[in-house]
C-alpha cells in the first residue's frame, strides 16, 4: 500500500506536519500537490476527494491521507494513525493520550500563528486586514508565543526520561512538528525569533537535532520540500515581526 | 474511581463538551468548578494542577480531567478516553479514527465562533475589539458557519447507517457536541439560527433527540448545567447577530 497525501498544491501549510511524519517514518507515499499533470490537476483531483458525494466519510477540508480504504483527515488524526502505524507514537495507552495532547497543543498554536494574519477570518486577504493583523500578531507575540514556548520547555524539563525528545525517550511525531513551528516562526518572525530563541534552550536543542536526522535532512535538502512562501501558514510580513 | 474535571467555574466553555459525555455516559465525576468551598477555591485547585513543577505530564490548560493516576487534556483528547472507557465511540480503528476526526472538527469550528467575538486574540476584552468583531462575525455568518452547518448536514445524509447519528447507528461523543454547537449559537445568535435552520433538518433532528435523551435531559435540568452567559464560549451580543 502506497499513501496518497492530499493537500494544496504551493504551500507547506497544514500538510508539511504529515509529511514530516511520512519523511521520518520513511514509508513511501504519492504527495497529490505534486502531481506530474500540474497544480491545477492536482486541485481537482482534491476537490473531487472533498466533495465525494458518496464517501461514507466526508472530509472537512484537508490534508487528507488515503491509507488503504480509509481517508482520514484532520492533522492531528492522521499524525495519530501514521504514530501507531510506523513507530512515531508509544503503543501504551496512556503514551498514545500524551502524545495526542501535545500534538493537539500544537494544533491550537498553529491557528493562533495562522490568525496573526488573518484575525478577520479565512475568507479575507491580508491586504484587507493588515490594522487588525497588526494588533493581533502584538498581542500573539507578547503573550501567547511566550506561553506556548515555555509550555513545551517545561514539558522537556519535567520529561522523566530526560530532555531529548517531548514523549518517553524516542522520537514521536510532536517532535518533528515543534520543529516545523520553530522553523516557520523563524521564517515568519525572524527579528522576534532571533531575541527570544535564547530563553528556551531545551526547545531549539530539539528543533536543532530534528534538523540533523538523516531522514529530515535529506527531505529539507530536496525538491521535495515546498519552500515557505506568503501564501501558508507561516508568512513572513516584516511589519508583523516587531 | 471517580473522575475529577477540572474547568473554570462559572461558564459552560470547553468543559461542556466533557459534562455532556460524562452525563450521558452515567459515570460519576466530580466537578471542580463547583468546589463545595467556592469558585476562588475551584479556581486555586486548577492552578496548582496546571502549573505542577513535578508532573511529566504538564497541561497547557484547561479542560483536564483526572481519570486515576492519568491527567488528559485537551476537549478531544479526554473525549477519546472517555469514548473508549464507556461506549461512546466504536472500538475498531476505522471508526474511532472517524470518531476523532469529526470531534476536530467541532474543535475547529468552536475556535472559530470564540474568534467571532475575540478576533484580536484571547487577551483583549471584547469591548476593546467590538468593531473587529463585528467584521469577523459577517465574514463568519456569510461563508463559515454555512459550510460547518452543511458538513455535518452531509455527514448524516451519507452516512450509511441512517441519518440518526453521526457514526454508525449508535449514539457517539461528537453527537453531544454537536448538540452543544447548536445550544450555543441558538444562545448567541438566535436570530441567525432561526433563519439558517431549516436548511439542516438532520442536524436539527440529531439535536433534538440529544436533548429527550433522559440523562441528558435531566443533565440540562439541573444545577449542573452552569446556563449560558456573556464569559463563555458562545456570547449573546445583540450587535453581532445579524
């Protein structure tokens, strides 16, 4: 079986955190936004999986991951799926619950990050919304950042097996998505980042070795990894990064 | 063992989403927004859990329910327990996947109609963000709460089971939840609901027969269920619905 990845075409976006997962997990998989007919093939073979009229299970939106039979969306599901399928997740339990929790942690402070440009909603440009992007992306970078930031610094601390990885003593998929947010934020926010990074050293000691697994080094160096660009999650408006 | 919730005292919020489940499930739990020695008590006990130097398993907020030795957060996360435990989400993967995926689902939609009234973040009270929420509002109305409406409405509709729940033939967690949306916006925007409804007759229907369920319906009876207010989730500004 083969993994059909469906996601839009140009972006990182939400579908870079599975491909992250996919990469590590180094399981083979057909990525749609890269389909050879183009974008615009690409798009319709998306809409035509999102507007199944006969699919007994609709999704919202995307990414989406076809595994066998099942299409499964929602990140932090099919994070959940692919952890318990190719060693990203602890099998017990109450690990799996743990995970899920931080990796749903992370799913909040990803739209918090999406609404710094869009606090007025999906449906607008930014360019209509730049004054409220502005107060919201202050506010987010005075309280809310911090917050998550020592949020995943305690939980590397108080880890009792030790400050390595977020879960346990091996590498799970929370792992590798604390390290996309921090590279998106650096992106994104590059000034802030680089005056804030120094407070949380345990996190970018994380973010630092997820760059250097041989698996997520090669993804990084190749054609396969969409560059960030102003139309995802993370986009690098100057006048934001105050 | 009896559950504990810990929550906020004195609004429905994300907690809701837990009491339903724990209601319908006919488990007992302890509620500690209704800490029999006050809400600044409650609030004090949910302070020290959440900022516990010594748990390896650190909440970045609340809901969190304590099930024995374990403490879950995040609403989804503590559902997907509490489905398991007690028979509110089918036990194969297939369908706690989809389960899971349609409670994220709700997770997302709940975010966005908080942002209706805090579009420039959760720190700013909304009297000091009231135009900003009016803009985000119309956007919400107009495009986001028809295609949330509509997604569900298409869930029932093809579901192969029937049109009586939202997973197989038997009530699951995201029921309730679903049922709690369409409390809130009935609440918040009573005068939108009544010209919208209509159109989602399933959803409609699986809202009113969460509401005769007996456990439920003695649940909203009581004292238990904290009513609907302006600190919460689902707000009723006039202003807004339009």
């Amino acid at each position: 079986m083969t993994y059909e990845l469906y996601y839009w075409p140009g972006i990182q976006g939400r579908g870079e955190f599975i491909r992250l997962a996919l990469e590590e997990a180094g399981v083979p998989y057909r990525d749609i936004a890269k389909d050879p007919a183009g974008e615009a093939q690409a798009v319709s073979k998306l809409q035509a999986v999102l507007g199944d009229a006969k699919t007994p299970h609709p999704s919202f939106a995307v990414p989406l991951l076809k595994a066998g039979d099942l299409f499964i969306s929602q990140t932090a599901n099919i994070l959940m799926y692919l952890g318990a399928h190719h060693g990203l997740a602890p099998a017990d339990e109450a690990g799996r619950i743990w995970t899920n929790q931080l990796q749903l942690t992370i799913a909040d402070w990803v739209v918090e990050i999406h609404d710094t440009h869009h606090p007025l909603g999906p449906m607008e440009y930014y360019q209509d919304q730049k004054q409220e992007a502005h107060k919201r992306a202050a506010s987010f970078l005075k309280y809310r950042l911090p917050k998550y930031m020592g949020y995943f610094e305690t939980v590397l601390k108080q880890n009792p097996s030790g400050e390595q990885f977020l879960v346990g003593s091996a590498l799970t998929y929370p792992d590798l998505s604390l390290f996309q947010i921090i590279e998106g934020l650096r992106y994104a926010l590059p000034r802030n980042q680089s005056r804030i990074e120094t407070k949380y050293p345990k996190v970018i000691d994380l973010h630092d070795r997820m760059l250097k697994r041989p698996r997520i080094a090669a993804y990084l160096a190749s054609s396969r990894r969409i560059p960030f660009n102003e139309d995802g999650l993370f986009r690098h408006y100057p006048e934001l990064d105050m």
